[in-house]
C-alpha cells in the first residue's frame, strides 16, 4: 500500500521535489492552517448491521481561514456527507442514498503560537434528505485543537461535544464526545504517512466507535492546481452493536495557497 498512491498521483500530476511544496504538504496536516483547502473524503465501511452491509460516505469539508485582525484567524470547517448505505438490514433492506447531517466548527486561533491552537463553536445541522440518514436535531457544543508541528512530524488531538437543543422531539437525543488524536510524518518529496483514531462516545447508549485510520497521501500539482491525493485503511477497535468491522478511505484535496 505505502508506494500507491505517490505512483499514482505522479501519474496524474506533476510531483512536488522543492522545500516549500512539502511544507504546503505539512500544512494540511494542521487543522487551522491559514490555508483554503476542499478536501473530498470518501469513506467505505464493510460489515455494518445484521445483513453484514456496507455504507459509502463521502465528505465534503471545506476549510476556509477568515482573517480577523493581525493576531487572530477563524477557522471555518464543514463536513458535508454524501452517504450511500446498502444491505444494512437482513433481506437487503434499508439501502439509501442522500444527504447526512452538516457540522460546522469554527476556531478561533491565533496566527502565531507554539504549540498551535484553536478553540470556538460546532454545529450539528439537520440536513439529510432521509431521517435513516440524520438525526432530525439542531445541536450545539465546544470544540478545540491543539496541535505541535516539529520538523516533518505532526502530532496533536482535535475534540468537540455536541448536545442537541431542538429538532424532533421523538427521535433519540445527541450527548456525543469526538475526540482525534493524530500523528503524521511528510516527507522532503510532500508524501505524508498519518494515524489517527477517530473516537466517539455516545453518552446517551454509553457506547464507543474507535476506527483507527492509516492514509497515505501525496501532493502533486497537475498544470497550477496543487492537489493532494490520499488512500489508506480503517479498523474499527471497538464499536457499537451493529457498527461497521473495517473499512476503505481515499480522496483528494484541492489546495488554494496564498499567492
């Protein structure tokens, strides 16, 4: 798996050989960069439910930095899923497609500190087109990230907390802690190699999701566009009665540097 996706994206694209183009590699390793990006994250889980299905998600997460004055920047992240879901159910019920649920974080942080940091709002928005596929509840909590970046290394932890406070009083309440812990190394060539757990605790059902994920990533510029292209594995080291056993991820993030 480690030389796919550089051979693949030097296929697509023109490799990146140069300092400054691993540091915009690194880059996307921090959360709150000062950096517009897209990433398009594509997610297959294996294994879901009674009827052993699987479920496609792809997110769509901008991530645009809004200068405030000379010391501050706020971060805004959206994850916007695509979700395909087939076999979930025994007989092959519930397969559906559409729109999940919007969260919308913003940080705060400031535009220079050591270790980096960010700490503001998130949002849970009712935006699925099916109620299989959202939980028809507005909510609202804290997040934060702290993160240190030394020399090609990466390492820190992204969280946040959301209740819900409004929505439809008959399906379940939202009382959920995300919490990431990551670590990534970039290579003088703008390849990255990262770990992440991506854990969540569902305090109304006292249950954990804990997929750890290992990706690959590779920076490459095809005509001005810089563009990263990602591939890697998930296991899920525990998760809830019906959850997903293990998984694909892969993707692509549109870069938008300063000029």
């Amino acid at each position: 798996m480690k030389p796919c996706i550089p051979y693949l994206a030097i296929a697509l694209g023109t490799p990146l050989l140069h300092a400054e183009d691993a540091d915009l590699a690194q880059k996307l390793s921090n959360p709150v960069a000062d950096l517009i990006s897209v990433p398009i994250q594509s997610n297959y889980d294996f294994g879901i439910g009674p009827g052993d299905g699987t479920r496609w998600t792809t997110n769509i997460q901008p991530v645009i930095p809004i200068g405030l004055n000379e010391d501050w920047n706020l971060i805004s992240r959206t994850i916007l899923p695509v979700i395909e879901q087939n076999g979930i159910l025994p007989g092959g019920a519930a397969d559906e497609f559409g729109l999940g649920d919007v969260v919308q974080s913003f940080f705060f942080s400031p535009k220079s500190s050591d270790p980096i940091w960010g700490v503001g709002p998130v949002f849970l928005i009712p935006t699925a087109t099916d109620a299989i596929l959202g939980t028809e509840k507005w909510g609202v909590g804290p997040t934060a990230v702290v993160l240190k970046q030394h020399g090609p290394w990466t390492y820190g932890a992204l969280a946040n907390h959301i209740w819900d406070v409004a929505g439809d009083d008959s399906r379940g309440s939202v009382n959920a802690t995300f919490l990431q812990p990551f670590v990534s190394f970039t290579t003088p060539q703008a390849t990255t190699y990262s770990l992440n757990l991506e854990n969540t605790y569902n305090w109304q059902n006292n249950e954990w999701n804990v997929p750890v994920n290992l990706v690959v990533s590779q920076l490459v510029k095809i005509g001005d566009q810089p563009v990263q292209f990602f591939a890697g594995a998930r296991y899920n080291l525990e998760s809830p009665i019906g959850g997903a056993e293990w998984g694909l991820r892969l993707g692509l993030t549109f870069l938008f540097p300063k000029s």
